[in-house]
C-alpha cells in the first residue's frame, strides 16, 4: 500500500470519526436532559406527595407596600438544587451508582438545611412531619428515578457507550463483567485491546472485537470509526511506552480515557491523590479511616441509635417467633456462641435457636459417625441441608432474622451494625493468618459485606477477603450502603441457608 492510499484511508477514517463525534453529542445532551428531567419529576413527586395543600414552610415576596401570595420555599430550594448539580457536571459524569446516590443525599442535606431552620423557628406553625418527610423521600426518589431514567435510555439505544477494555487477558476477566454489568456507567465493552500478540483472548470475551496494543495509531483510528468513545485501561505497567503511545492516540482520536491502577489489598476509600505542578508525578496517600477517633465515634453512634430503634421496630416480631420456638420443642428461645470482638475479647453472641436442642452432641457424633458430612461442615462451617434445623429454624434461617438477637449485642457495644463476620477465634487463627490482626481492630458486624455479596455461597477464603477490604476501606457511607443491600438480600432470600 503506497503513501497517497494511507493517507486517503487515514483521512476517511477521520471523517467518521468526525461524523460520529456530532452523533455522540447529541447522545451526551439528549442524556442529561433525560436525567434532569428525572430529578424534575422526582421533586415534583415529594411536593405533590408531601407538601401541596399543607402548612408548609414559604416565603412570601413584597411589592408595592404589599405581600404577594406566600411561595413554598422548596421551589427555590429544588431550583437551586437542580442548577447546582448540572453546573458541577452532575447529570453528564459516568459513575457507579452508590457514588452518584452519595452526591446527591450530600446535595440533598445542604438543600434541606433552610427549609429545616425555618421549620425550628416556626415550630408551632408548621406540621413537621411532611416536611421532613418530603427529604427522606427524595433521599431515596431521585436516585431511583434517575437509575429508571437510565434504563429507559439504554432500551433506547443512548445511554450505553461504546467501549474499549485495553488489559491483559486475566485482568480483563474480572473487569469486563463489573464494568458490564453497571448501567449507572453506561459502558457498552465492544472491543478489546491486548498489550502483546501472544497473548490469547479469553473464550468468554471472544465476542468482542480484537486489536493490539503495539499498533496505537491504527487501534485508536479504527476504534473511533466504528464509534468506540470510551477507553479503559487496566495494566500493570502504565508507565510503557506503548501504552503512554495508545493513551495520547485515544485523546487525539477525542475518546475518554479511563484507568483501573493495580492496587491490589490496598485502602482504596481513603485514598487521596495529588500532583505536582509542572511534573508528572501522582501522589497516592493512604489513610486508615477508622483508625480517626471521629469516625470511631460517628460510627458507635450510629450503633446505640440504630438498635435501639430496630429493637422497639421488631419487638412484636421478637415475641412471635419465641412463641413459634417454644410451641415447636419447647426449648429455649435464644442460643449464644463465643465468638471473637474488638481486641481479641470473647463475647456471647445471640441467636434465635433454629437447631434441635442436642445440635452440639450431634455435630461431636458426626466426626466418627459420619465423616463425610462433618467434613462438609468444616469447609464453611455451614450445611446446605442439616438435618438438625428446626422448622421454624429453617424459616428463620432463609430470612436471617435469627440474628435479630444480635441487636442486643450491638447496644451493648460488642458488635456493630455493620461489619466482619463473628468468627470462633479458632477460626480467626486458622482463616485469617496475618488479616486476624486488622479483624481484631473493630466490631464485628450484624451484617457486613460478605452478606451482600453471596453470603452461603461464598467460600472462607473470600469472606475474608472481604472481612479485610471492609476494615481497610471503611466509610460511613459503605455502612449505609450494605445496610440497605442487606434489608433486599434478606427480603429476597438469596443465598441464605
């Protein structure tokens, strides 16, 4: 192939990239007005539901000497709140969904503080319910509104983007089904670039379209052509010249460029970067978020608070099920396990009884009696189908409010809401090797990570890799967050046994 035809082909090739760059703005704009529209509807569904034909908060406007009709008050606050977020570049960033829902519950509390101050001053004014009332709900309304808005523009054809995923093969197995599976990203993976020609693309990513990294010019050209708009880049050396090559080509070719750095079992939450000016240098710092005695305190807080309202909430639920254990065998209501704490301290924890009253000498018979089965067991210290389960046991298990006990354990300060798993301390020293020194740094939890992410199903060995990310890269928000994945996790049984 002569020059003059590579450079008619080049050209042609940054024609489509152009004709396809018009397209993708219109997609980018027509999303954001799709999503500020959601937020419209969202606020617009709290003032119907919430605050129209009540006393609420307003403010009333004066001309001429006279005062016009009072205004909500949450007309300006929404107004505000809607511009603030598409001035920041709200509506038009590619984010995880949690990341976005924790952007907007802090927009959410600043936009509420006037509305809430004028509620205190005129206290014996106003119905205090509705208007608060109306936050909470938009703490949950917009995010689901937006998420639906999402989908909506994603059956259309908008919201998802073309994507290319440049990493190694092994490395582009554990991303593609996360980065695929977010539809709050949008990432539609079309193509994958591997860094070497020998390397062998996986045979469930054999679907996607291939190229290589080594050919930086080429690969970004045809992938802008085809209206590829998004990179990520997930590789071990990021400072190799071919892949600083492809990264300049991508932005030439006016794609976005993202990057997965390798930090494996390092505290990602309370990592913060920094630059130097006029260097390319990047400063990673790593803090222990629970190591600072606000967070320490935030977070005990938030324990006494919680149970003590889950316990007067599930009260009545308390004495029904003890009725149910005491007609089945009547044995006792509750069973406690020692179990490890913060410290190393050994604690009772509590338990609604859900085995036969003898489950202890029957498991102690299983070891010469039946092998196999007791092996089974120790694997995960669980059995799929035990026959010593009660039937009321049986139920209380797939819905996990056998643990409902342990709220007294979190309003004693030996457990918390959320956190690692409470584990025999023999299996503390036999499962977590040098990690039993940060599961000694905190409360074990009611629930936790690995109850959100597969409970029964997950092996040891990933539950304490999961015991371990929690503590390393504890948040406020994260408890939030796995405390409303548990409550759809125990509503819908998944992996419970």
């Amino acid at each position: 192939m002569n020059e003059g035809t590579t450079a008619t082909n080049s050209s042609a090739v940054r024609y489509g990239i152009a004709t396809k760059t018009s397209r993708r703005n219109f997609r980018y704009w027509f999303a954001i007005a799709v999503l500020l529209f959601a937020d419209i509807a969202a606020l617009g569904s709290a003032e119907l539901l919430f605050r129209t034909g009540r006393d609420v908060p307003s403010i009333a406007f004066y001309g001429n000497g006279q005062a016009a009709a009072p205004i909500d008050l949450f007309y300006i606050l929404a107004g505000l709140f809607l511009i603030v977020r598409l001035l920041s570049g709200d509506y038009g960033k590619r984010q995880s969904f949690w990341d976005g829902a924790r952007a907007t519950t802090v927009s959410l509390i600043v936009a509420s503080i006037p509305d809430i101050l004028v509620l205190v001053a005129g206290w014996n004014r106003y119905a205090a319910l509705w208007p608060i009332g109306c936050w909470i709900y938009l703490l949950f309304a917009i995010p689901s509104f937006r998420q639906l808005a999402r989908f909506a523009l994603s059956k259309a054809g908008i919201w998802q983007i073309p994507t290319a995923l440049v990493a190694k093969g092994n490395i582009a197995l554990d991303l593609y089904p996360a980065l695929s599976s977010t539809l709050a990203l949008g990432f539609d993976i079309q193509w994958l670039v591997l860094e070497q020609y020998d390397y062998e693309v996986p045979e469930s990513l054999s679907h996607l379209k291939v190229a290589y990294l080594p050919d930086p010019e080429d690969v970004a050209l045809k992938m802008g052509a085809s209206g590829c708009v998004q990179a990520v880049i997930a590789t071990d050396d990021i400072q190799a010249p071919a892949v600083s090559d492809m990264i300049q080509r991508l932005m030439e070719a006016n794609m976005g460029v993202a990057f997965v750095p390798s930090l494996r079992r390092l505290p990602l939450a309370g990592m913060t970067s920094g630059y130097f000016l006029g260097r390319n240098i990047l400063l990673f710092q790593m803090r222990d978020n629970l190591r600072a005695l606000r967070h320490r305190f935030a977070k005990r807080a938030f324990d006494i608070v919680g149970s003590i309202g889950f316990l007067i909430m599930f009260s009545p639920l308390f004495l029904v099920i003890a009725i149910a254990i005491k007609r089945n065998d009547g044995g006792s209501v509750f069973y406690s396990q020692r179990r490890t704490g913060r410290r190393g301290k050994q604690f009772q924890c509590m338990k609604f009884r859900t085995m036969e009253q003898d489950a202890d000498e029957r498991l102690e018979r299983w070891r010469k009696e039946k092998p196999e089965l007791y092996s089974e067991f120790l694997l995960s210290y669980k059995l799929k189908d035990d026959p010593r389960i009660t039937g009321p046991g049986r139920w209380l298990r797939k819905t996990s409010l056998d643990e409902l006990p342990q709220l007294i354990n979190v309003l004693r300060g030996e457990m918390s809401l959320v956190g690692p798993r409470p584990i025999p301390e023999q299996q503390l020293r036999e499962q977590y090797g040098v990690a039993a020194e940060l599961y000694v740094r905190v409360r074990p939890g009611l629930t936790g990570l690995w109850q959100v992410s597969g409970r029964n199903e997950t092996t040891l060995a990933e539950r304490v890799t999961l015991d371990e990310w929690y503590i390393l890269n504890w948040t406020f928000w994260n408890d939030i967050v796995i405390l409303i994945q548990t409550a759809w996790i125990v509503f819908s049984g998944h992996g419970a046994y």
